[in-house]
C-alpha cells in the first residue's frame, strides 16, 4: 500500500451537516412536498375516471409530473448526504438515526408512486391525446408509458400502502443489518510477517496481493470471518427473498424474474440470447484459468489465485499517480470526460480510503441539489483500483451528461443495462490506451490479466450469482434456507459456470454475504444487467474505434437519455439489434482474442 494516503469526500456544498438548519429545512421540505403531493392525487386524480375533458386530465398529469421531479431533486439529495455518512462509517451514530427518520419519510414516496401508477393506468386510453396538449408532458412520455404498463402489476391500494410500510420492519431492516455486519467485520490475518486486523474491504482485496501465500491465508480468514457471522446473514437473505417472493405472487408477477427484466428496459428475449452467448463462451474463459494456473505453477486454479496478478506492472501507485493515469487516457477519448474527471478529483467527490467501517467495494452516488456525484472505493494502489476507480467515474460522467442536457429526475432514471454503459467504457477507455504503450511482454500480460480477469468476472461469476438467486428465490417460495444451504446453491452455481477452469476443493461458497446486491428488495437480479452493460459497452467502443471522435458526441447524447427509451431503441442509435445473438456473440470475440493472446504469451 502506497504511503499517500487517499482522499475522502467532501459533501460540505450540499449541507454544513446533518444537525445544520439547512439540513432540517429540506427535511420539512420534504415532508412538504408529499403532502402536497398526496393531496393532488388524493382530491383530484381520486376523483377522475379518465372521460374528463383532455385539458383537465392534462393540468392533472402536468402538476403530478412537475411536483414529482421537485420531490424526487429533495429526496434524492437528502438520501445521498446521510448514505455518504453510513457508508463511510456505520458506527456514526447521529447518521443512524438521521436514515432511520429518513427510511419512514421515504415510506411516503413509495405510497405516492403507487397512486399515481394507479391514475396514470386508469387514464392510459387518453395518455396520446394529453401528450399533444403539453410539451412537458410529452418529454415525460416514456416514463408516463411504462408506468401505464407497469400500473397492472399493482395490489390493491390499501396493500400497496401496508407493503410499504411493512417494508421498514422488514426488507430494509434486514439489508440495514447485512450492511452493519460486514461493514463492522474484521480478521486478522498474517502479511509481510506481521499480523494484521483487517476490515472486510481490506481484507476482501488481499485476492489481489501479489504473494501467493497471503493470498492463500486472506481465503482463510475470509472463511473463519463470514462463517461466524453466517447464521444472520442467512435471516437476512431468507427475509428479503421471502418478501419479495410474497409481493410478486400478489402483484401478478410470472417470477422474480419478471419485475427485475421490466426494471432493465428490455425483454425476455434480449436476456435469453445474452445469456446463451455468456454460457457458449464458458470455455474460452476456462482456457484462460487453466492458462494462469500453469502461469503460476498449479494444476488448479484455486479461488485465492483467480485474481492473483500475472505479469509485472506497477502495484503500488500512489492516489495522484493513479488520478493520472485516467485523465490522461480520458482526455484522449475526450476533453469533456477528462474536464469531469478534473472536477471530480479537484473538488474531493471521491472517498478513496480503507478503514473500519466503511463498506467494500465501490459506487458512484448522484447529488442531485448540486448537479454533482461522488465516489466511494477501497484504494489500495494496486492497477485493479486505478480500472475501478475508471469505472465509478464513467457512472458520474454519465450523470454529468443528463445535468448538462437540462434532464429532469424523472428523464434521468437509468436502468441498470444502460446504467453500466459509460463506467465499463471508461474502464475500456483506460486499459486500451495502457495496452498501446506496453515497453515489454510482462507489462502486457499485466495489463491482459486485469481486461480478462474483469471479462470473466462479469460474464462467468455474474452468470453463477444470477444462478444463485434464480435458485434461491426458487426454493425460498418452499422454505426457509439456512446458511449452510446457501453456501452449498453457490458453490453449485460456481461449478456450473467454472466448471474446470478452477480447482473445485476451493471455491468461494460465502460469495453471497458480502455482496450488498442480494440484500436490496428493489434490486432483485443486480446481476446480469453488468453483463449486459459490459458486453454493450465493449461493442460500442468498437465502433469508436471505427468513428473516433465523431462518435462521442452521439455517445454523450445516449448517455444523456437513457432514461428516456427502451434499451432496444438506444441501441438501435448504433445499428446494435440487442435481440439477436450475433451482437452479444461479437463482443465476446473481442474478449476471446485476449484470451488467444495471453495464452500466446504465458505458452
């Protein structure tokens, strides 16, 4: 680890702190601003049945929309600011309390999404006449459309009402305690002779450490680690899957599956044929394993070495020189995304730094009041860090493209397909423009390792986790699952999707207790919307390469209104047809042709 010690954020524009009157005064705002909210649909849309003269239900629709996107700019700038304290530090008490006050605020807006879901599919027949009458409303129309057709999926109201409620003591809850926990874990574990207490986070990235022996003991402590804390860490998934299990059943979802599908912007089929293509290309990223682990002198590539590093590149950049690193190669792709990046840096959006407390891994949060993002990762200065620290910029640049193009809250939702667009092309961006500069057949391999690593992560482990939760939502509809149960379902799912690409003695069966994805009752499936994103964004910088920098304009401009078009539609910008197996088949090629190279060079 470098000595320059990384940045934390700074969110000090937004508000002076948590107990500031500014503070306090958006909370009011807040709670304002649903009231007044609940009160239009409540009065008004309640008693309209959709045969009202055009110019009424268009005022309505027009007042919902307006009042909506300045209620989801307050809650979305308040929800950051308190989550930029518990996910640096889930000891802070008065941050507790502050997203407990929030959470039942927040109740609200969930209960107000529902009625207006419910007029909107009651009105659904004159939505193309209202749309003529308001330009507004004609900018929202995507929105509007999608929640005409979600609105079938709806309980009755009163249950509706009660789900969300309920959801405090329940989903929400239990995903506040899977982060507490792991958040909190700690080991000790032996490195360079000296024994260390590690957080998770830190602990998480031993993986990655170029002695293969702390690699080894790092597995270790992670299994004596997550093993003590597995028994409520099961409640937990047990709690969420049941509830979400509970709530499609009654909402007319065909599975879990089905909600999740609709939340990504695209269709069954799109899934199906992605998925084909990731399960054919399974042995290619074999080839690749069983290549590193004659590298290294095994027969087997055990789970401690799937992310060892191969070749000799730098390992010990220090934050600065790592910030270089991605805005000399962004400035290359473009002066825009290099000026967001120098933004970003300059102004402290990024919390970069290991400690107790703090979550793994990395995300990128939009502010909203303030136009801005920011930055959590866990730096530990290694070449990983510097692509994923490329990544959660790419989520902010993406961002920064919807506030610049004057979008709405409303126009800015993003599925998660498109959400993983802009950050796998700015990990791209970075890991192709290092590959050029290559002095020497290891630097190359080092840099090979970490663009196939990363492909395989996001193809081969994302199609076991999406194994693991089909399986469990499937057989949580029967009976509860224990811990042991749900180390067993993924072990199964790493078998099926590594098969012989690792050793099976030692895989990572507690992959589901650290990974926050699981734990969110909004977020069923997190998973393959990254392969999707990665495989999209690796065929649209292929067709940079083909354009140069005409492309990136358009490619602003996709970025800008991913909230405003099915997938299909967007991609169709590019003549990319999502629907058909040929396009995921051709990104994947691109993939494989660094695996023909690494194996070419490891011999």
């Amino acid at each position: 680890m470098p000595a320059q010690t990384p940045p934390r954020w700074d969110l000090s524009n937004v508000y002076p702190s948590l107990s500031s009157t500014e503070f306090k005064a958006d909370f009011q705002k807040l709670k304002d601003q649903i009231a007044s909210m609940e009160g239009l649909l409540k009065e008004k849309a309640a008693t309209m049945t959709g045969k009202e003269e055009v110019h009424a239900l268009t005022a309505l629709a027009g007042k919902l929309v307006n009042q909506f996107n300045d209620l989801l700019l307050t809650a979305g700038t308040l929800r950051s600011y308190i989550h930029s304290f518990i996910s640096t530090d889930s000891y802070n008490k008065e941050a507790l309390r502050k997203e407990s006050e929030f959470d039942q605020v927040a109740v609200g807006i969930d209960q107000l999404q529902v009625l207006m879901l419910g007029w909107i599919g009651k009105v659904a027949g004159r939505l193309p006449e209202m749309f003529k009458h308001d330009p507004a409303l004609e900018a929202h129309r995507y929105f509007i459309e999608e929640s005409a057709r979600q609105s079938k999926y709806l309980m009755s109201e009163a249950e509706e009402m009660l789900a969300s409620e309920l959801s405090l003591s329940g989903s929400t809850a239990w995903g506040k305690l899977q982060g507490m926990l792991t958040s909190q874990a700690s080991a000790e574990v032996e490195v360079a002779g000296e024994i260390k207490k590690l957080p998770s986070p830190a602990l998480i990235n031993l993986r990655s450490h170029p002695d293969g022996e702390v690699r080894k003991r790092g597995y270790e402590a992670e299994d004596k680690l997550w093993s003590s804390i597995k028994v409520p860490l099961a409640a937990a998934m047990n709690g969420i899957k049941g509830e979400v299990n509970v709530l499609n059943r009654r909402r007319g979802r065909e599975d879990a599956l089905h909600s999740a599908i609709d939340s990504a912007h695209i269709d069954r089929q799109t899934l199906e044929v992605m998925l084909g293509a990731m399960k054919d290309s399974f042995p290619m990223f074999r080839r690749y394993m069983k290549a590193k682990a004659k590298y290294l002198g095994k027969e087997k590539l055990p789970w401690w070495d799937l992310f060892a590093p191969v070749g000799e590149i730098k390992s010990d950049f220090t934050f600065d020189e790592a910030k270089e690193v991605i805005l000399t190669n962004f400035g290359n792709f473009a002066p825009e995304l290099r000026s967001f990046a120098q933004n970003a840096f300059d102004h402290n959006w990024i919390d970069a730094e290991q400690r107790d407390g703090k979550r793994g891994g990395a995300f990128c949060m939009d502010v909203p009041a303030v136009g801005e993002s920011r930055i959590l990762s866990n730096f530990d200065g290694s070449f990983d860090q510097i692509s994923t620290l490329a990544h959660e910029l790419g989520h902010g640049f993406h961002n920064d493209c919807a506030v610049k193009a004057g979008k709405t809250e409303i126009q800015k939702f993003t599925p998660m397909t498109l959400a993983e667009t802009a950050s796998i092309m700015c990990e791209t961006i970075v890991t192709s423009a290092l590959m050029k500069e290559v002095k020497n057949p290891q630097e190359e391999l080092a840099i090979l390792e970490s663009q196939i690593n990363g492909d395989s992560q996001v193809i081969v482990d994302i199609y076991s986790r999406y194994l693991f939760e089909k399986e469990v939502f499937e057989r949580r509809e029967k009976a509860e699952l224990n811990a042991d149960e749900l180390c067993e379902i993924m072990e199964n799912a790493q078998k099926a999707t590594y098969g012989d690409g690792l050793d099976e003695r030692y895989l990572q069966k507690w992959m589901w207790t650290w990974k926050p994805h699981y734990y969110s009752a909004g977020l069923s499936f997190y998973n393959f919307p990254y392969a999707f994103g990665l495989l999209f964004a690796t065929g649209l910088y292929a067709i940079y390469q083909q354009r140069g920098p005409a492309f990136v304009k358009d490619y602003m401009d996709l970025l800008a209104s991913t909230g405003e078009a099915p997938a299909a539609d967007l991609a169709a910008r590019f003549g990319i047809d999502i629907r058909t197996r040929k396009f995921w088949e051709d990104s994947l090629k691109i993939a494989e042709k660094r695996v023909d190279r690494f194996c070419e060079l490891v011999g």
